[in-house]
C-alpha cells in the first residue's frame, strides 16, 4: 500500500512542476488581460475558449481519452494505438478544413482562427495523453510549462505592443501550441513509433466503443461546467460574461491541486484497479483527496479580497462575491471526478455519461431559475449544486465495482468551516475578517492535519534520525 501511495506522491510532484509553473503563469496573466481587453472582449474570448472545449471532443469522437486507457492496458501494443488513433484525428482534422475554406470564402478571421485553434488542440490533446501513457510525465510536465510561457510571450506582444485584442489572443493560443505539438512529437518519438504501422479496424472499433460515450459525457459536462456564460450573455450581457470568466480565475489556483493529482490519480487508477486491496486504497485516496482540497479552498477564501485588490482592474473587482460558490463547485466538480476514474478503469464510460447528464439537466434549469433572479451568484451556486448532485449519484452507483469508505466526520466538519468562512466574508469587513478567517483557517489544518501536518511532521522525525 505505502508503495502505492508514494508512486502516486511522485508522479503528482513531477506533475506539479509542470502545472504551478504553468498555471501560476497564467494566473499572473490575469492583470495583462484585464488591462488590455475590455470587460465585452473578455467574455468574447473565454466564450471563443469555452466552445473550443465543446466541440474537442465532439470533432475527435473523444479518440484522445482512449489513448491514455489502452495505451496502459497490456493487452495492446501503444504504437498501434497511437497510430489509429493519430489516423482517425487526421480524418477529423481533414474535415475541419473544410469549414476553414467557408469560413475564408465569407472573410470571417475569428471563425478561420477559431478552427485552425481547435485542429492544433486535437493533437494537442492526443499526443499529451500518449506521452503520459506510456510514462513519459516530465515531458508532460515540461510540455505544459512549454505551452504557458510561450502563450504568455505572445500574449504580451500581440496583446500589449500590437494591440490585436481578440484576434492576438488567438494567433498566440495557435502559435503556442503548434510549438507545443512539435515538441511532443520529438520528445515522444512519436515519428518512429508510428512507422511500419497499420490501420486496425477492430482495434478502433473497440477504441469508439470506449471513447464514444465520453462525447455526450462531456457535452453533458460542458453544459454543467460551461453553459453558464451563455446564460448570462442572454440574460444580463457580455460585459458581465467577463466579470464573471475573471471569477473563475481564482478557482482555477484550487484547479491546479486536481489536475496535479489527477493526472497522476488516472495511471495509478488504472495500474491498481485488478488489485486486491483497491478499495482500500481508493477509499485512502479520496480521503487525502477530499482533505487537500478543503485546505486549498480555505486558504483562497483568507487571502481572496487582498489577491483580487492586486491583480485586477477596478472594473473586475466586484468579481470576487462570485468566487467562493465557484471554488465549491470546483470541489464537487474535483471529488465527483475522481469517482468518474472508476468508470473509466472499469471501461464502463456508458455511468460517466449517465451521471453527467443528470448534473447538466439541474445546472441548466437552475441557470433558468436563478440567474434572471440572482445574476451571477445564481450561476455559480446552480454549478455547485449539480456538481454535488453528480459526486452523490457516482459515489452511490459506482460501490457495484469499487467501495468507497469515506471520513462522515471530517466531511461534515469541512462543510461547516467552510461555511462559516463564508459568513465572515461577507459579514465582517477590515482587520476583524482577516483575523477571523486565520483562526478559522488553522482549525481546519488542524483538524486535516493528516495530510499535511503529520507528513511533516514525519520527514522531519526522518531527517532527524538521519542526522544523529
């Protein structure tokens, strides 16, 4: 077991290098685009970014999510899985061409930018999951420090020198990750291991059956995660589109404990999955999990109205009341994934689909509720509802093939602090919150002290002993 968990500890630190260097960086980025795109131009962009995420996996079939859990399956020969899968994004990309010679023939620059954007995120997509799959995680790693940095480069000059507004916001996403392909390509050997390569048909028709699921899974996500910002560009109109997409940058500092954990959780998922003891390693893991989440979303609670004071313009301030139900969404959203890993180890993707479904179909008539009533607040606490509801229905669902003991004390203890943190934010105002919200953020270290404290506490004992 302890093996088990260090090999999981070591990929997520590899895993965190890449992805603090690069969403960090990102998060930086937020001052630049808040000066030089207006409040309208910024919801443009993360609407133009949003629909990009739609239709991914749409035009691919979800291919790319097949990649990772055949590649690592013994039963399969990787190149060959590469290679088909490579062949079918090739068809997909050949297709979208198509729209951009229409798109040339009506002189419309964002939509010809907009798809030559979403064929470059195909084998974005494709070749990241490849290189992870047969454990190649620094290249992973470096490629995402690679990808930010070279965005932020472009951004500052199309953005900043050129002032090219959206239009320099998608040639340096383009630009960025072209480079990015390229460098997944030599660093994956990707050329040699598709050569002398067949196309198998019934390997990519397995492949289909696998991925295929996954397309209205994740439109069905899209509509949880995303459909908001249609919402309330119909309902209240694109300059609060923008507010709200600078809102949901704080919670994307929470998102960078998941998607460190998670790429990593996927390998180690799948790995232990045919092993005696997986329920209760799973049940460990989701506790860790459940645990540093709580602690990273009670540290951005304490420091949210100082951080927002520093990196945005005044006309983006008022985005920080939106934040705290959208870091709880991001939450829900995290642990309801980690119970997804299950579906997707158990290649029974049919359940993601299924669960997600319920999660879009409350999160949307939510939208229709309470953003006419409550505006933006309504949006995130509509996402963090449905997120809840899909975290209860797979953890229920999912016990027919792994069981999950979960920690009901320290789950309710989380939830109350929590919203006891919420109440002094908005109630309590100057030195009195800050004070408060520190004493309320060490009770909850304390009390998940297990994941941070006692590993502490336990390397310095070592090194300790080591010294002497």
């Amino acid at each position: 077991m302890e093996s088990k968990v260090k090999k999981l500890i070591n990929n997520s630190i590899i895993f965190a290098i890449g992805n603090f260097g690069s969403k960090v960086l990102s998060f930086i980025m937020i001052p630049l685009y808040t000066y030089s795109l207006t409040t309208t131009e910024y919801g443009q962009v993360d609407l133009l970014m949003t629909t990009v995420s739609l239709l991914l996996p749409v035009v691919t079939l979800s291919i790319y999510e097949a990649v990772l859990r055949f590649s690592m399956d013994k039963a399969y020969d990787p190149n060959r899985v590469l290679f088909n899968c490579l062949y079918l994004s090739l068809i997909s990309s050949g297709v979208l061409t198509i729209g951009i010679v229409i798109a040339m023939i009506f002189h419309s620059l964002i939509v010809v930018l907009f798809i030559i954007l979403l064929i470059v995120q195909i084998f974005q997509s494709l070749f990241s999951q490849y290189v992870r799959a047969i454990g190649k995680v620094k290249t992973f790693s470096a490629n995402g420090i690679l990808l930010t940095f070279l965005t932020a480069i472009l951004n500052i000059l199309l953005l900043v020198h050129v002032r090219m507004g959206v239009v320099g916001y998608l040639l340096s996403v383009i630009l960025a990750t072209l480079v990015s392909d390229l460098y997944l390509i030599v660093r994956g050997n990707i050329r040699k291991r598709i050569i002398n390569q067949k196309v198998d048909n019934k390997l990519n028709k397995e492949m289909l059956v696998y991925s295929m699921p996954l397309i209205p899974n994740a439109i069905a996500w899209w509509l949880t995660s995303t459909s908001s910002r249609y919402f309330i560009l119909f309902f209240i109109g694109a300059a609060a589109n923008g507010i709200y997409a600078i809102a949901n940058k704080i919670p994307t500092l929470l998102s960078v404990l998941n998607a460190i954990f998670f790429q990593s959780w996927q390998m180690s998922a799948i790995e232990e999955y045919d092993s005696k003891s997986k329920n209760e390693f799973y049940s460990k893991i989701f506790d860790y999990y459940f645990q540093f989440l709580f602690i990273g979303n009670s540290i951005l609670i304490v420091i949210l109205q100082p951080l927002m004071h520093k990196i945005v313009e005044k006309s983006y301030y008022s985005a920080w009341q939106y934040v705290p139900m959208l870091m709880i969404a991001v939450v829900y959203s995290s642990l309801s994934g980690f119970l997804g890993t299950n579906y997707t180890v158990a290649k029974r993707t049919q359940g993601i689909f299924l669960t997600t479904i319920y999660g879009a179909i409350i999160n949307v008539v939510l939208n229709l509720i309470l953003i006419p009533v409550m505006g933006l607040q309504g949006a995130g606490i509509g996402s963090a509802i449905s997120y809840l509801t899909v975290l209860i229905i797979r953890f229920y669902n999912t016990k027919k093939f792994i069981r999950i003991n979960l920690n009901y004390k320290n789950i309710i203890f989380n939830h109350v602090a929590w919203g006891a943190q919420l109440v002094v934010l908005y109630v309590v105002s100057g030195v009195n919150q800050y004070v408060i919200q520190g004493i309320l953020f060490v009770v909850v270290l304390i009390v998940n002290r297990r994941i941070i404290i006692k590993p502490m506490y336990n390397l310095i004992s070592k090194k300790s002993r080591k010294d002497n």
